[in-house]
C-alpha cells in the first residue's frame, strides 16, 4: 500500500475507507467520495438518520418538523409562503400541510384582510409538540455536527450557509 502524499497543487489526500490507502488527484481523477454532491448527500443520510432515531413518538419527518417549527416561529402564513420559507416546491409543502392538518398540528383559516386566502397556523397541539421537541431537535443538530469541533463548526455552518442561499 502507498501510504505517501503526492504534493500536488489543489489535490486533497484522503484515506479510503476500503483499503486503508490514502489518495490524491493523481491517483483517481474523479474519486466519487470527494464529490460534493456526494458528500452532501452522504452527510444528510447521516443527518436524516439521527432525526428519524431521536424525534421517536413525536413522529415528524424532516420536512413535517421545518414547517410545523415555521409556523410556530412566523405564525399565520399562507401555504405559498410557507413552501418559501422551508424551501418546498408546492406539491411537497400540500401534501406536508395535508398530513400536520389531518394530525391536528395545524389549521387552516380565513385571511381576515382577505377572505380569498386561507391561512396556516400551529394548533395548541402543534405548539405544544414544537415545545417538547425543540430541545431534540438541537440535541439532533449537535449529533449531526459531532465529529467537527467547535471552530470547525463554526466555518461549516458559515460555509453552508453561503451555498445554500447563493
């Protein structure tokens, strides 16, 4: 096995899960593990996964928890402003709002300002169930960033940040 690094300008060594063996750009042009859409995927699994593991009775997907906690911290909003804010396409954000409204999480009303618009907003069980799992959800957050300490933290989340809104 080739344990050495070859000094390469913009290679990035790594250590192959498989073999042991570390890499650089030389060895393998396009190495799948060092693509970011990979790795970004692979990090979310991860992520996924812990939520899944810890929300446990509270019985949310990823996606159910982002637009209950939306609502929670917007209040009333539209449903097309609510796929905005969660970064749903519209197909996603109805059938979301269809199953937290069939839980009694959420409820529709009428826009008082405009009777045409109907309004989303957190029941008292929608509250309640952001308020007993919010601190799960921090916990799960924390778990996510786990291997990374606390500057490194800090630059990823700085880092993803300006990808994700670019």
């Amino acid at each position: 096995m080739n344990s050495r690094l070859v000094p390469v300008v913009n290679s990035i060594a790594i250590k192959t899960r498989d073999t042991g063996r570390e890499q650089s750009r030389e060895d393998d042009e396009y190495a799948l593990e060092r693509q970011v859409g990979h790795l970004l995927r692979r990090a979310h699994q991860r992520h996924a996964a812990l939520f899944q593991e810890r929300i446990g009775s509270a019985a949310l997907t990823p996606m159910q928890w982002a637009a209950l906690v939306s609502l929670v911290r917007h209040g009333p909003t539209t449903q097309n402003k609510l796929g905005r804010l969660t970064a749903m396409d519209p197909a996603t954000t109805q059938g979301v709002v269809r199953r937290l409204v069939a839980r009694g999480l959420v409820v529709r009303s009428a826009d008082p300002t405009d009777r045409r618009t109907r309004l989303l907003s957190a029941s008292q069980a929608g509250h309640a169930l952001v308020a007993t799992t919010l601190p799960i959800a921090r916990a799960i957050s924390d778990a996510t960033l786990a291997p990374l300490d606390e500057a490194e933290r800090t630059i990823f989340l700085k880092l993803l940040t300006r990808m994700a809104f670019a």
